[in-house]
C-alpha cells in the first residue's frame, strides 16, 4: 500500500546537533526549501529506512548560534500550526533537564513525541533512556548522530510509532483553572489542554497567528475572564510558573535516571585562551588572517583551471559552429563568457572560505568570537553578532545578509543588513589586491599590506554607519543580548565541507548566475552596436566621464560599476575592457600599472576606485537577498544609499588628497 | 544576601530567585534558569562585558546590564 509519508519534525535547543542527526537520518540527502513563505530555508529529506516511509523536517536552518529572532519564530510556528504526524525533540545528553522539559511541552501539542538525546558519546554519565521512558512517560532514545550510536534503536522506536503519556501533572492549582476554561473553548484541530494553556500564558504572538491560521479566535472576553479569575497569575508569570514546574519535574526525572548528576562544564583552558584577556584580540586576528590568506592563495589554482575549461568550452563552440550566427554569438560571447568568468572567480573563493568558516562554527569558536567583540559593537548600537556577519560578508554579502538572522533583536539587525555590503567580498577582492599593487605596492611588490589597511578601514566605516544609523534610523527599543557558548568540539571536516556546499555555495553561486547570465548579454549588445563609429557602451562611458571625473575617477569606471551590479567581480575587468574596447573581458595582468597610467591614472584617482570599490551599492545578488530577508523597500533604498553616500563622499575626497 | 546576577566576579555564584519581566526573561525561563540550585560567573570577555554564566549544562553569556534582571541570592 501506498500512502503519504509520515512526517517528522526535528525540534530542539540550539547546539544539541540536530543538523548532524537529520544527516545521520537521512543519509545526507538534504535539499533544502522554503517554507510557509518565510525565508528561512528548512531542510526536507527522506528517512533513510527500509521498513517505512517518513519524510524529515529540520527546524530551522543556516546557523544554531542562538536559536533567537526570526530563526526561532519560524520553529514556533511550524511546531504548531504545520503540517507534521510525529516531533523528535532533541537534546544533548549532557545536559538533559531543558530537552526533557522541550519534550513535555510539546507532548501537549501531539502525543506522537519522542525526546532523542544525543552526544551520548561525550556524556558522563550516559542518560539510561529506558528508565528516561518509563519515568517520565515520554518514549525515549539515547544516540551519538556523529558516531552512529544507537541510531537503529531510535529507528526502531520510530517505527513502533509510541505514543507519549506524560506522567508530568500540573500543579493543582494551574490543573484547576485549565479545567474550568475547556468548556469555554471553540472546537478546533489543536488540543484543546494546548490551547487552555496558551490562553492563560497570554501567548499575544501565538493567539495572533492561530486567528490568522486557523480562524480561531480565542480573545473574547469570556475567556478572558475565567482565564484572569482571582489572584492567580497570568501571562508572563504564568508562564515562569509552567516553565518552573516542566523543569522541576524534568529535574526529578533526571535525577533518578542517572547514577551522578553530570559534572559541571566550568572554565574550559580553550576559553581561557580564546577569550583572555591579552590573547583573545591576537588569536582572532589571527585567525581572521590564516582565513583570508587560505582563501585567497589556495583558490587561485581551481579559479584559473575554471577559467581556463570555460574559455576551452568558448573556443571549442565558436570552432563548431562558426560561422557563428547572432544568436548564437549572443549566447557563447555575451552569457556564456560572463556567466563563465563568474562562477570562475566566485566558485573556488566561496568554497573555500565558507568550508574553513564552517570548520570555526562547528568548533565552538565562532561563538567566543562574537562574545569576545561584543564591547566593541554595543558602543556602536550594535552586538558582538554582527562581527559574525561582516565576517561572513567577507566571503560573500549574499551569505552575510542572510547571517543577520542569527542577529534577534531588529534594530541591530536591521543595521547589520544595510550596512553589510560595505565589507568588501571574496568577488572585490582581486580588484583590491590588484590595484593595491599596481599603486601603493611600497617596496613590498604586492598589495597586500595596503589591502588589510583598506579592510581595517572598511570595518571602521561599518561601525561609524552602525552607529550613525542606530542614532538616527533604528532608534527604539534597547535591546539585549543572549549567547550560548556551546561546548567545544572537534568539527568534522567533510560534513562541514557538504554542508556549506550545499547551504551557501551552490545557492549564492546559483543567484549570481541568474544575474549575470542577462547582464552578459546586454554588455554584449552594447559592445556591438552601431557597427560604425563608436559603440552604445562607449558613448555611455563618455556620457558618465564628467561626473566620474568630479568623483576622482572617470567615465570608464562609473560604467563598469554600473555593468559590475549583477556581480563586483566583474568591475575590474569591466574597467580594463572600457579602455582597450575589445568585446572580450581580459585579465588583469601584469601591465596593470602601465594600461592604468596611461588613461591618466593618478595615485589619488587608484585610492578612489579602491574606496568606490569597498563602498558603492550591493550586488545584484545582495540586493535581492536583502529583499528576501526583510521584504522592505525602506531598508532596501538604505541599504544602497548608505554605502553610496559613503563612497562617494570619500572618493570626492580621496582624489584630492595630495599624493 | 540578595543581590543580583551583573555582581557576581567570575568565580563566584548564587541562587536564582527572579527573573524580572523583560524581553530576556521568557528565553531565560526556557533555559531553566530559576529550576536550578546555582548560577556561576565564569568567565569576562576581554573588556570586562559580557560575562559567561553557567547553570545546569548551559553556559549562556548576558551582558551586565541585562544579568542586572536575575535576582540571585549570594
């Protein structure tokens, strides 16, 4: 017989590795979706079992840093109104008292509830699920996701499909006013226990989203009055109250389940290392160097084998089907080429950088990060969080503005969106160093060192706009701060390295070609046409020199930000190619200097173009994953304003530095 | 004694009473933070905030201003 899988929900506190226990589960088949039209991606993917059919959801995606803001809405959400038979609700063995108290209240959503605790590998003692099971009443596995231990009982307790029966009993005197409100509530699809209790927590969000969802409208006064009967708390301490007893209760549980209480964690020599006091800036310096320095020398080799195929692909089908026809010279040498020259210089980068920044998360130290930088942020409105993103930012702004969601409170977040594209990216990065090099090499022969200058000061620009904007923009609530620093843990290199693959490399690479597949065939267009005297895309350039000139540049290079919009890789060899007006995108060589001199490239005119190319507008891409994030044309109009006034106003006065 | 979360020194620790209403508390609360005998400061970031506590398994860093919110008794 052939029926609808069954589907379920993976649910848990953030860092208990529900990630790695969906890929155990699955056999790392993850594809990931979007769901109920929110923008947090969640993964689907089959059980990976011979005796039944399920399909599992984990909830919610890219980052269990701290489980907070929209990230965490999203979960809520689904755990309650979405379509799903059975939850797993997963904890970490070591620390089993909050998962057990998670099970138990989302046993009052669906008895189909199991509470899967996980790291048995690295607990002392290890959690005796059968006496977890029999004394709590909600059916209970034991497993290590990374080790495979104990996944085929879990299997098993899947497919025996249990039922929960709590033996966790409200306090009388809670169980009493729940009782008295059941006869007063409409019928609906969700328990109705469930939804006695949402009422008396004053659950605001919640009660909003089941009126929207469901139609079921639980604010009339009647229940509002036998809800708020007598002295007896309500909302928020009604809620301390539940959440008291689920954890007192869960306490005991674990108490007789194990033979010794889990030793405390304390001071780890790792922390006091990474967050002390003399060693904690050194060490993340450091790290943040070994992390561009690995990106940027180990892709150079992938990046020209890439280039070099696409360009083989180019010739060999000019060489087959020439005589090329228009069409088909549009597509091979207008999409093909940029399209080509993209993934080229974006693909090994991203890879790369995004593999080792996953390797820094699942190690724990990612966290520390944003707890050692948060001082630093919160002078500047901001948190230690959105160190994180500008770090992200650094491989890619798509990737750093989808990050944000990992910032909870929206002031914060909303300047860490606008403000990301002002970290120069992996695609801006060979623009820098080249030019760098050509004009301010000083004796070393490269750019390097003025490079990481240029970074520090694109980060002091970041924090200068943070602030200016959390003054004057964002104002509003204070908001707050709440970290976990999970424990530390030796990551595991090649899920790690699938998992960015398939989170963030694919997907970002995905959209950039989506950009600059059309835009290539526009250049191309523009390149061509009229056939006699000068092209529509020299015009354009000589069109923009006067107000290029006046921002220290030329017409040439406003043009080539403009055609760099669907990706920043491209504006460098979009300047190289307005001076020679050649149809192709050549390389940015060795004559850098020279070609650059002779269209009149000053040192002041090089400085504008570096701080134009650190601060202009985002990408494409960016732009579109700052729609996607926040769905505001305020934020999207600041987003561009903000950086462009920057880099304008630098530019302006760069080029009238005396160099 | 009463006193509150943001006085303990890294090393010291108290029993949580209270979490006073705040956008914090209902995160706090689901963190099991008052079903737990103890609170310990751990460790200070670099400049001294945030600070690292530890109740249960959980080390959860707040900064001062925010840990101002749990009453504790020392």
């Amino acid at each position: 017989m052939d029926q609808d899988p069954r589907v379920i929900a993976l649910a848990g506190n953030p860092n208990v590795g529900k990630s790695t226990l969906f890929n155990r589960l699955t056999g790392l088949r993850v594809h990931t979706g979007n769901w109920a039209g929110k923008t947090v991606s969640v993964a689907r993917a089959p059980l990976k079992s011979r005796s039944f059919r399920a399909e599992l959801v984990d909830l919610p995606g890219i980052y269990d840093l701290a489980g907070e803001g929209d990230e965490e809405e999203v979960a809520r959400d689904f755990l309650a109104f979405g379509a799903y038979d059975q939850i797993l609700a997963v904890g970490d063995a070591n620390d089993p008292i909050p998962s057990l108290s998670l099970a138990l209240s989302l046993a009052e959503r669906t008895d189909r509830v199991i509470l899967v605790l996980n790291f048995i590998d690295e607990a002392d003692p290890v959690p005796d699920a059968n006496l977890i099971t029999s004394l709590s009443g909600i059916p209970t596995a034991a497993v290590s996701a990374r080790k495979g231990r104990g996944i085929p009982e879990l299997l098993a307790l899947l497919e025996s499909d249990p039922r929960a029966k709590p033996r966790f009993t409200l306090p009388r005197e809670i169980e009493a006013r729940v009782s008295s409100l059941l006869p007063l509530l409409p019928s609906s699809s969700l328990p109705a226990r469930y939804l006695a209790l949402r009422v008396l927590e004053n659950d605001g969000p919640f009660l909003r989203a089941l009126s929207e969802k469901t139609g079921t409208d639980l604010s009339s006064p009647d229940l509002a009055l036998a809800a708020g009967t007598g002295e007896a708390p309500m909302g928020s301490a009604f809620r301390e109250e539940l959440a008291r007893a689920r954890f007192a209760f869960a306490g005991k549980v674990m108490e007789h389940a194990s033979s010794a209480p889990p030793p405390a964690r304390g001071k780890h020599w790792l922390d006091r290392l990474l967050c002390g006091k003399y060693t904690a800036y050194p060490l993340m310096a450091a790290a943040l160097f070994l992390l561009i320095f690995l990106t940027a020398v180990a892709s150079n080799y992938p990046s020209a084998l890439l280039e070099q195929a696409f360009q083989a692909a180019e010739s060999g089908l000019t060489a087959l089907l020439s005589p090329l026809s228009f069409p088909e010279e549009l597509l091979i040498n207008g999409v093909l080429r940029l399209s080509g020259k993209v993934i080229a210089v974006m693909l090994p980068p991203m890879a790369i950088f995004f593999s080792l920044f996953t390797l820094l998360e699942d190690s724990g130290y990612l966290a520390r990060i944003a707890f050692n930088l948060d001082a630093l942020f919160f002078r500047a409105g901001s948190c230690g969080k959105q160190g994180l993103t500008m770090c992200m930012g650094l491989g890619c702004n798509v990737v750093g503005v989808s990050g944000c969601r990992i910032i909870a409170s929206p002031r914060e977040r909303a300047a860490s969106l606008v403000t990301n594209s002002m970290i120069p990216c992996n695609g801006r990065f060979p623009a820098l160093l080249a030019v760098s090099g050509a004009f301010f090499a000083f004796g070393s022969g490269n750019g390097a060192f003025f490079t990481g200058i240029l970074l520090l000061f694109a980060a002091a620009v970041t924090l200068i706009s943070t602030r200016l904007l959390t003054l004057c923009v964002f104002r509003g609530l204070p908001s707050h701060f709440l970290l976990p620093l999970p424990r530390f843990r030796k990551p595991e290199i090649l899920k790690s390295l699938w998992r960015t693959m398939t989170e963030k490399v694919f997907s970002s690479l995905f959209r950039a070609v989506t950009v600059a597949a059309p835009a290539g065939a526009i250049l191309f267009l523009l390149l061509r046409f009229p056939a006699e005297g000068p092209s529509l895309y020299a015009r354009f350039t000589a069109f923009l020199d006067p107000a290029g000139r006046f921002f220290g540049m030329d017409g040439v290079i406003l043009a080539a930000f403009l055609f760099g919009f669907p990706a920043g890789e491209t504006v460098l060899p979009l300047v190289l190619l307005g001076y020679m007006g050649t149809s192709a995108l050549p390389e940015a060589g060795g004559g850098l200097f020279a070609l650059l001199s002779a269209h009149g490239w000053t040192r002041a005119t090089a400085l504008s173009f570096l701080v134009f190319t650190m601060f202009h507008f985002p990408c494409a891409p960016t732009l579109l994953a700052l729609w996607r994030e926040t769905k505001s044309p305020k934020l999207l109009l600041l987003s561009v304003a903000v950086p462009l006034a920057a880099g304008l106003s630098l530019s302006f006065l760069a080029a009238r530095l005396p160099l | 004694m009463l006193s509150d979360l943001s006085r303990l020194s890294p090393g010291e620790s108290g029993t949580p009473l209270e979490v006073v209403p705040s956008p914090l508390s209902g995160k706090l609360l689901e963190m099991g933070i008052l079903s737990q005998p103890r609170v310990t400061a751990l460790f200070a970031a670099p400049s001294g905030d945030p600070v690292a506590y530890q109740w249960g398994g959980a080390v959860v860093a707040l900064r001062k201003k925010d840990a101002r919110w749990i009453r504790i008794r020392v």
